[in-house]
C-alpha cells in the first residue's frame, strides 16, 4: 500500500492551473499575449502615476487653502 496519506480533504472544484486556455495556444500566440499585456501593464501604470499626481495637487491645493 504506498497511497499517500491525505492531509487535506481534496478542493471541490478543478485546479484551474491544470487548465488553461493558455494551453491551446502557440508558441507565437503566447508571445503575443505576453507582448500585449506588457502594454497594458505600461498603460495601467501611467494612469496610476497620473492620479497620483492629481491626488497630490489637490492635496498641495487644500493644504494651501484653496478650494477643491
């Protein structure tokens, strides 16, 4: 008898890493994908550093006194 004794009972749902979408793809595609989300990586970043900044005005703008 070499089972492995279970520690945890097994998840009621799959693994979702045992299947991915990812899977079907090609070599080609998932470069494209990893290209295409750096991108958006790119983008996601320089809207947060814009509201950061409009975050900081408005602050510099109230500590000041002014409205807003």
């Amino acid at each position: 008898m070499n089972d492995p004794i279970m520690m945890y009972p097994q998840p009621s749902i799959p693994n979702p890493l045992g299947t991915t979408p990812y899977m079907q793809m090609s070599d080609d595609q998932i470069a494209q994908g990893v290209e295409a989300a750096g991108y958006r990586i790119d983008a996601a970043e320089h809207t947060r550093q814009a509201l950061i900044r409009e975050r900081d005005r408005r602050a510099a703008l109230r500590a000041a006194g002014g409205a807003r």
